[in-house]
C-alpha cells in the first residue's frame, strides 16, 4: 500500500510526463486536457497496480458462466434507475418494458442471474440521468475524468447523483448482503473491458483513444444507436485526428 500511495503521489505530480497541446489545438469538448491526461495517468496506476490484476484472475477463477450470471446479477439490480430516467425522457412504453424484464429476471430468473427476459425478447435498456440531461437539451459538456471513476463529463458527473437516489434496490441489495459486492461489481466491469488494453496501449496516444472512443460510444448511447460506434482501428493510426480535433473550447459546462 506505502509502494502504491508512492506511485500515485510520483504520477500526480509528474505534470510533463503527459504534455497536453496548447489551449488553441484542443479538443472543442476537452479544454481541461491538462488535467485530465494527469488525472489518466493516476487512474491508469491504480488499475495496474491493483483493479487489472483483480480483473484478470476474476476471469481464471470464475468459469465463463459464473462470469455471465454475476453481469446478468448487477445489470437486472440497476433496472430502476432505467425504468425512472426512461420515464423522465418521454418513455413510457420502453419503461414498462424494462419493468417486465425487471420482474421476469428477479423471479424466473432468480434474482437476475439468468437473463430469461432477453431469451423471451425483451429489449434491455440503459439508460441514466445524463443520457436524460442529453434528451432534455444539454447535447454536449466537456470532458472530465473523475479520480477513480474514469472518463465522464460535467454532465454525466452530475447525473450520478440522482441515479444513485433512483438505485435503491443496489442500497437494499447492499444493506441486506454485503458491501463487499461493490467490489465485485468494480471488478466484472474490469474484465469486460480487458480486450481494450491491447489496443490503447498501442495507440499512438493511449488519452487521445481512450477520450475519443468513449466520447462517440456515449453520444451513441444518447442517440439510442442512432450514431455510429467508435472506429477503434482507425484510432489506432498515428495520423488519425477527430473531426473535432484543433477547435476553440466551446462554452458549454
């Protein structure tokens, strides 16, 4: 833990080890990119020091259906948090849908382990308070990570506040079992993400992939697919630069 705390003071700190370009050639969406590509590089340190090596020996310990069963487990938990921001985007009929995949998943599918829902049809929805923002007008906000939490925006930061109001069957689940949960879900979420490493740590810019590919995976996730998904090998080339790229910081938050 001393070695750790180490590290992470060494990384904050270490402001030229990741040179942000001058305020004129950012990012429209990233005028804290200072910040942010340091705040990366610390996050980066904890995952590798400690959340990555979990995530690995999570998928050779757990067989590829237990793996499947706790995803399925922490996706149904979060159902009301879908159900309240469907409702709050004028969606009534996706959040009486998402309330039967609910109640089918928690009883036939014992507490959410088995996804009977999707077998039977029943579209899965993910949706939270700063998709719902998206919807009410605030289409964009600038980039931020958020210590420990990884990429977000200011818009999507503020969200997880009333989400985590709306998320009271994750508190009872919480109160009832054990906190320890919280770290498991910490964890699946890792390894599912573990088949990107390759691909940032050979991106000519690792900030530029990973802040480029989860701004156009968010804004395809607000669009309701509506937008393309992330072309991660075009990324991967060194003279690729987004669209937005070069531009004056907007004045959105």
């Amino acid at each position: 833990m001393k070695r750790l705390i180490i590290l992470l003071a060494a990384v904050a700190l270490s402001g030229c080890a990741t040179t942000a370009p001058p305020p004129e050639e950012r990012h429209a969406r990233d005028p804290w990119e200072p910040y942010n590509r340091n705040m990366f590089q610390v996050n980066t340190a904890v995952d590798r020091a400690l959340i990555r090596p979990l995530a690995v020996g999570y998928g050779k310990v757990a067989p590829k259906p237990v793996r499947h069963g706790v995803r399925n487990f922490f996706n149904n938990i979060r159902s009301p948090v879908d159900q309240v921001n469907l409702v709050l985007q004028g969606r009534p009929g996706d959040a009486g849908r998402e309330l039967v995949r609910f109640l089918f998943n928690s009883t036939i599918g014992v507490g959410g382990l088995f996804d009977i829902a999707s077998h039977g049809g029943i579209e899965d929805y993910e949706e939270d308070f700063g998709q719902t923002m998206a919807v009410w007008g605030w289409e964009d906000s600038r980039f931020f990570i958020i210590p420990l939490l990884g990429p977000s925006t200011v818009r999507d930061g503020l969200g997880r506040v009333p989400d985590g109001y709306a998320d009271f069957v994750w508190r009872w689940t919480l109160e009832e079992t054990t906190y320890g949960l919280i770290g498991l879900n910490v964890i699946q979420l890792r390894h599912s993400l573990l088949p990107l490493d390759e691909d940032i740590r050979s991106a000519f810019d690792p900030y530029t992939f990973m802040r480029d590919g989860w701004l156009q995976r968010r804004g395809h996730a607000i669009a309701n697919g509506e937008s393309a998904l992330p072309d991660y090998e075009a990324f991967l080339d060194d003279g690729w630069q987004s669209p937005e790229d070069a531009g004056e910081p907007d004045n959105q938050p």
